[in-house]
C-alpha cells in the first residue's frame, strides 16, 4: 500500500511516504535548537514549531516521492506515545487530510515505528527467525518479543527508572556538553578510553538478575557519574570529559547488549533489532555486533539516520497495518501520551 506517515510525537516534524517496505521520501524538521538553551525539549515550543513546519514538510515530501493524494491508500499518524500538544498537531493535520482526500486514518504507535522502521532498510521480518527488539529511545528502553508488528508484541523488559537516553541528555548535562546529549558524548567518546572508570552495570547483580533479568536500570549510573565528577571537581582536578563520556557508553551499550542477547536466547529469538534514537550510537552498535555474532544471533539495525524521529517510519508501520487488513481509526482519535508499546495501532471501538 501507498501510505503518508505524520509523525509530530516530540521535536520533530516528519512526513514520509512509502509503498508497502519501499521509502519514497522522508521529510523531517527539528525544532531542537530552540530547545538547546533549555537543556531539554519545552512542549509548547515543540508544539508552535510543528504548527510551522508541518505544510511545507507536507509539500516537499510529496513532491520528493513523485505521488499525488489521490493515489494514497491511507494515512498513518503517530496517536502516541509523546507529548500531547505536540502530538495533536501532526493528528489534527492527519484528520484534515483524511476528509478533504477521503483517505482512511490510522493513529499508530511511535515505538511501535522505532520498530519498524527497519523494514524499510532490510525488508520484511522472517516469519522462520523469531524476533525480539532492542528499543532504546528518548522516553523508552525495552526488549519486546515480535510476533508481528501489528498485533503481537508482548514487552519482556523494561527500565525501572530513566530510558537510555535519558540518561545520555543528563550525563551530558553534567559533563557541560550540549542537549542532546547522545550526540555529544558518542563524539567524545571517540577520543576516551572506555576504561578509564569502571561504572555501575544496572540490575546485574545476582539478586536483581532474579526479579530484573531483562529489566534495566540507568538512575544509579547517572548519579555514580555525578559523584565521580563532584569528587574529582572538590580535589580540584580537571574532568577528563573524553574518558568519562567514554566509560559511561561503554556502561550502556554493555548492559543493553549483555541482557538483549540473553532475552534472544531464554526466549529462542534467532534475530534481534535494534530500534529508536540511541540505537544511532556507534559504541552500541559496534559491540551488539559483536556479541550477536558470537551468539548466532541475525542483528538488523537500521542506519544512524532512521533511527531517530520521522515520518517514514510512521508510514511504514502504517503500510503494515493497512496490509493486515485493519479497520481505520475514528476519525475521533485522539492523542495518547501513555499509549503501551503492545498496541501498535488504535482500532475502532468494538
Ligand atoms: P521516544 O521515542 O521514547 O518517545 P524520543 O522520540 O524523544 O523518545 P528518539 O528520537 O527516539 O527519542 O531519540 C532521541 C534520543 O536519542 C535522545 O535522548 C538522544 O540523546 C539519543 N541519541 C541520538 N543519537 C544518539 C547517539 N549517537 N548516541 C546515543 N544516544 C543518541
Ligand atoms: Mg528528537
Ligand atoms: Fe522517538
């Protein structure tokens, strides 16, 4: 199927279009940099830009892709997860376009999207290879098991306290480098060694393996790299920005791949894919690569530049729906900030 995907869940505004796995554009506008002096995304900024840049983003997707309206066969919007104000704009705008083209309407999952958004890439999921992802975003950090995306996802684990990325925006915060904070430290990281500082793996001590085996915790690791710049700051020490951003990835992208490919194996999933922002990571990368390999286990991770927030993997997701066979949402749909990863689409009320 032809499918526009809207996507407006946080602070960036994506318009995508696909056919069925096939990306035919993927329009994307970020209002990060207003955000920047805040340290962290304001919602009625976010909203306000999306209000701005969501016609033009509109326009040149549909002008990348070379389609017309009329061909579509429906439009997908993110209902959910995200902030609400922001959330309604890319909604509002999917529901004109619904009435005025006579388009069917699915509000869909954004994590769910995180998900998919790798078919675009590497093409559909192997019915014969059981599937679990990886979900490391923003606001989320899980291992779900993949039946199918559209109606079989069952979350096996999950933080009990800040998502990854969260706690890259704060290191960052701490270590004085910029918002956002992934970016940033993937790039200093470069140049330090992940040696240097030993910090905390979350929920890998024996005890928590028992309730927490495929749970995740990034609270502790943040405050232990807080104390440890304090301590050194209070001896008047310079901070060796490069080996602290270098031993905090290697603390993530070591917990995350070490219970990613323990959960393949208890629950016999030959493929793991990766998904979300903080799958852009190059340390997280590198190393599920390595520890998949000599597990056997098939890695798809989609290129850097899918992973963060667009509109193409809205529409993919959206493809899948419609594919299903799915009825379309009301076109009363609503946003919902707490939608669960389970419910990959909003159906109409029985
Ligand atoms: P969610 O998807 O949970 O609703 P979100 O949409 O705000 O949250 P994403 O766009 O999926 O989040 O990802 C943004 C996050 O990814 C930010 O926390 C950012 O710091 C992180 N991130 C981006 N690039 C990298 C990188 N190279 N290394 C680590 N983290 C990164
Ligand atoms: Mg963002
Ligand atoms: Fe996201």
């Amino acid at each position: 199927p032809l499918v526009l995907g809207i996507e407006s869940s946080c602070d960036e505004t994506g318009v995508g279009i696909v056919r069925g796995d096939q990306m035919l554009a993927n329009e994307v506008a970020s209002s990060v940099e207003q955000h920047v002096r805040f340290g962290g995304v304001v919602p009625e900024v976010a909203s306000r830009a999306h209000l701005q840049a969501i016609v033009p983003a509109l326009e040149r997707a549909f002008e990348k892709a070379g389609v017309s309206p009329d061909e579509l066969d429906g439009i997908a919007v993110t209902s959910g997860p995200g902030l609400v104000g922001a959330l309604v704009v890319g909604i509002s705008a999917a529901k004109a376009l619904s009435l005025a083209w006579n388009k069917p309407l699915y509000g869909v999952n954004h994590l769910v999207g995180h998900v998919a958004v790798d078919l675009l890439e590497h093409g559909p999921l192997d019915p014969d290879s059981p599937t679990m992802a990886l979900l490391v975003s923003g606001g989320h950090t899980s291992l779900l098991r993949i039946g199918n995306l559209v109606d079989d996802i069952e979350e096996v684990g999950t933080t009990i306290d800040d998502a990854a990325g969260e706690a890259y925006d704060k290191v960052a915060r701490v270590l004085g480098l910029a918002y956002p904070g992934g970016p940033v430290i993937d790039k200093a990281a470069q140049f330090g060694d992940p040696t240097a500082i030993r910090f905390p793996r979350g929920l890998t001590a024996k005890h928590d393996l028992e309730k927490h085996r495929f749970d995740f915790s990034f609270s502790g690791l943040k405050t232990a790299v807080s104390r440890w710049v304090e301590t050194e700051q209070a001896a008047g020490r310079e901070i060796p920005v490069n080996d602290v951003a270098a031993s905090f990835q290697e603390a993530v992208a070591d917990v995350l791949t070490a219970k990613a490919v323990d959960a393949c194996q208890r629950f016999g999933a030959t493929t793991l894919l990766l998904g979300g922002g903080v799958a852009a990571n190059s340390r997280l990368r590198g190393l599920l690569e390595e520890r998949t390999a000599a597990a056997g286990i098939i890695l798809r991770r989609p290129r850097p530049g899918l992973c963060t927030d667009n509109g193409a993997m809205i529409a993919v997701l959206g493809a899948q729906v419609i594919a299903s066979g799915a009825a379309p949402s009301p076109i009363l749909l609503g946003a919902d900030s707490g939608m669960p990863v389970s419910r990959s689409y909003e159906a109409p009320a029985a």
